[in-house]
C-alpha cells in the first residue's frame, strides 16, 4: 500500500464510513479498544519478523524484565525497526481497509 493511500485511509472515521455515528460511547470505547487489540498486535507480529532472532531474544528480555517501562522499549525500536512507525500506520489503514471491505 502507497503512502499516500495511507494517509487517506489513517484519515477516515470508521464510524462516519459505516454510518455508526450515533454509536453509544461505551460501544465505540469497545471498539476503539478491539481494534487497538488487534493493530497492536498485528505490528508486533511484524516487527519480530523484520528481526533477527538474537534482537527476537534481545527484545523480549526487555520486555520481561521491565514491561511498564516504554522507553527502552521504544530506543530499542528506533535502533532496529527505523521504520516501525510506517508500520504501525500501515497496520492500521489495512485494519480499517479489511473492516471496510466486509461491510460495503
């Protein structure tokens, strides 16, 4: 996916597009938080594979010895992952593409 088509998709509101607007708050929170869940997750699975099984095993003794500590964690992807910022937008704009896609 191009960046430009990205950004035009990072730039949707879901909600507006499958015209849920007037969704409760409490059901959007649960969806922001699902689909939060998943992108997550999809970009971790990504960025363990764009590494190399020593940074695999570096990363993930970070991760056990200090979890609530981000800042390492976030060094440590700069360093390895310079661009795990267009990864993360990219797993988002192929969430919101894939939602968009089952329900038109």
């Amino acid at each position: 996916m191009d960046k430009k088509l990205i950004e035009s998709i990072l730039k949707l509101d879901l909600f507006k597009e499958l015209g849920r607007e007037d969704v409760e708050p409490e059901v959007k929170e649960s969806v922001l938080d699902d689909a939060a869940y998943i992108v997550t997750r999809g970009l971790w699975i990504r960025i363990m594979e764009s590494l190399s099984e020593e940074k695999q095993t570096e990363l993930s003794e970070m991760l056990e010895k200090n979890p609530d500590d981000a800042d390492p964690i976030i060094q440590f992807l700069k360093r390895e992952v310079p661009n795990y910022e267009d990864l993360a937008k990219e797993e988002v704009a192929n969430y919101k593409s894939l939602l968009l896609a089952r329900v038109k």
